[in-house]
C-alpha cells in the first residue's frame, strides 16, 4: 500500500480510501464536493466527516482488493 501526503494531492471526488490522520486514527471515507439542495456547488471537494477528523487527515491510499476472491 502506498501512502499518499494531502499536500501533495487528493483523491478523486466519491473514490472510497483509506485515510490516515495525525493522531494515528485509521479510517475509510471519501471526497465530496458540498452542493445546496438545487445542486448548486458551495466550495471545493472536501473529506466526509466531521471537521475535525477531515483537517487531522495526513496522508490516504487506495484501498486496494485482493486480484483473486
């Protein structure tokens, strides 16, 4: 599994990955991008979360599957 920073780039908007954070929490989530109830855009992609679990995330990777089940 290869680690990625968040300062160095993010994933792609509703692509499930594993997140890390500063205090060592593991956890599964994704980026969403914020949009009103008529599906205006209110800001750029963020994590899914509370906001202080999404601003504690450091680094993310792809959750990668087994090639054979």
């Amino acid at each position: 599994m290869k680690w990625i920073k968040v300062e160095d780039r993010l994933p792609e908007v509703d692509v499930n990955v594993i997140a890390l954070t500063s205090r060592g929490k593991v956890m599964v989530t994704s980026m969403y991008v914020p949009k009103d109830c008529r599906g205006n855009v209110l800001g750029k992609a963020e994590w899914h979360g509370s906001s202080t679990v999404a601003a504690s995330i450091t680094h993310w990777s792809y959750i990668e599957l087994p090639k054979e089940l």
